[in-house]
C-alpha cells in the first residue's frame, strides 16, 4: 500500500511540476518529507529484521531504503527546478 501511496504523490508532484510558475520550496519539501519517511520506516525494519537475526533482510531494506532516500531527493530536485504554482 505504501508503494502506491509514493507512486500517487510522484505523479502529482510530476503534474505540479509541469505548471510550472513562481512556486514555492514547500511542495519539493513536502516529497522529500514523504521520502524520508518510507526510507525512515524501512530503516526500523531492518533493525527489526537485524535483532532477529536475518542480517541479510537487514541489508535489503537498508539498500531500499537508501534507494527511497535517492529517490526523494530526486523528486525534489524536479519539483524545485519546475517551480510549480502552489495556491
């Protein structure tokens, strides 16, 4: 479900960012925000997964999450250069 979520908030960033305009830094906040979260949940996951013992969970989800991460600052930066028109 998570995945859907950050699947939806990418496509209307995407589509605010097609505005274009005099926007603000708050929007391209707001999708790093949403990033950092999914990568902050994936972290406590694989330190759930670590005190269990699976080390090699813990080395999936800490890549995704660091993948998540990557991904958050990239939307960012697509918002931000985009400039889009938040009313």
């Amino acid at each position: 479900m998570k995945k859907i979520s950050f699947a939806i908030a990418g496509a209307t960033a995407l589509a605010l960012a097609a505005c274009g305009g005099e926007g603000d830094d708050a929007l391209a906040d707001e999708v790093e925000d949403q990033y950092d979260a999914e990568a902050e949940a994936l972290e406590g996951q694989a330190e759930a997964a670590e005190e269990l013992g699976d080390e090699a969970t813990a080395e999936r989800l800490d890549e995704k999450a660091d993948e998540v991460e990557e991904m958050g600052d990239e939307m960012e930066d697509q918002v931000d250069d985009a400039d889009p028109i938040v009313e």
